[in-house]
C-alpha cells in the first residue's frame, strides 16, 4: 500500500491503517453483544423503571398503592431531564439513570408522591430531585416519567399535577410531629 494524502492534507500511513482495521475486527462482534444488551434491557426497563434503578423508593402507582388521596389537580410548567446527567446522584440520593421514575421540585421535600397527567396520560411518581433550573417551570421530569406521559418534546408545557395528602410535609412539621 502507497502512502498518500487524505482529505486533510496529512500524509496517510499504511501501518496505522492495518493497526485500525485490526481494532475494528474486535469491535464488530463487541457491537453485536451492546445490541444484544440494549435488547434485554429495553425487556427489563419497565421492572427498573419501577425503582428508579436502584432506588428503594417506590414510583408506580401499584408500588405506591391505589388508595391514595390527592389535592385536586392544578398545572403547572414542566420540563424534563437527564441526557448529560445520567450517573451523577439526585439531591436524594438516587443515581440518575434513563429508567429512573421521579421528579425534581424546588420544595418538596423528597419521597414525596406526585401525580402527573398530561393528555390523558397519569403517572404516580415521587420528587428525587430539586430542581427545575430554568424559569418558569416548577416541575423537571425525569425522561422516564416524560416518556411514560408521552412528553417528550424539547421546550417546556404545561402538565396537570396533584400532590398525595399527608406526603407534603415540611421537615419542620415532621420534626414537630416526632416530639
């Protein structure tokens, strides 16, 4: 093989071509075993989805229970979140993961359940996070929860929100409340 220029201008050297192709000899089979694992984890999304990964809070509404009370719906500005933050940990404590249900709220204090709908979508959720950062919004949802609604547009929109009684609370009136 004759040395050359490529597109850049830079002198092409045959050795480092063969070095790269040897590389890339191992990676197409490493490639087949990533789609493979893509696969089984799109199978098991919804059971992590459930926990936020490794989180011991419960997000669903089956985990949650059914027969919870909540305040009467109001709306709200929302967002969501995650790309370029997944495995950092939440202001909760929980890593940050694309299967990851929860909310970030400024307020409320965490674990506190939340249910959100959005065009006729519902999904029951706890706040992990605080949060959102830009102005305008008081919710930022994690993608999982965005996709379970079917939000996933990029901007901000409205959603429909009612927060569980007797989850709300401040830390001051849980404090009160032990004495």
């Amino acid at each position: 093989m004759k040395a050359g220029r490529n597109r850049l201008g830079r002198k092409d050297h045959p050795q480092r071509a063969r070095q790269i192709g040897q590389r890339l000899n191992w990676r197409v089979p490493s490639i087949g075993l990533l789609l493979v694992a893509a696969a089984i984890s799109v199978a098991i999304g919804p059971a992590q989805a459930a926990t936020g990964g490794a989180s011991t809070h419960a997000s669903t509404a089956a985990q949650v229970g059914g027969g919870i009370a909540f305040s009467p719906v109001r709306l709200a500005g929302a967002t969501w979140y995650g790309p370029g933050l997944y495995g950092n940990n939440t202001a909760c404590g929980q890593v940050l993961r694309p299967s990851t249900t929860g909310v970030a709220h400024r307020k409320l204090p965490c674990g506190t359940v939340v249910r959100f709908t959005y065009r006729g979508r519902q999904v029951v959720t706890r706040v992990i996070d605080r949060g959102p950062y830009s102005e305008g919004n008081d919710w930022d949802l994690t993608q999982a929860v965005a996709r379970a609604l079917g939000f996933e547009a990029v901007g901000a929109d409205k959603v429909g929100f009612a927060i569980a009684r007797g989850s709300a609370q401040s830390s001051d009136a849980k404090r009160r409340a032990r004495r």
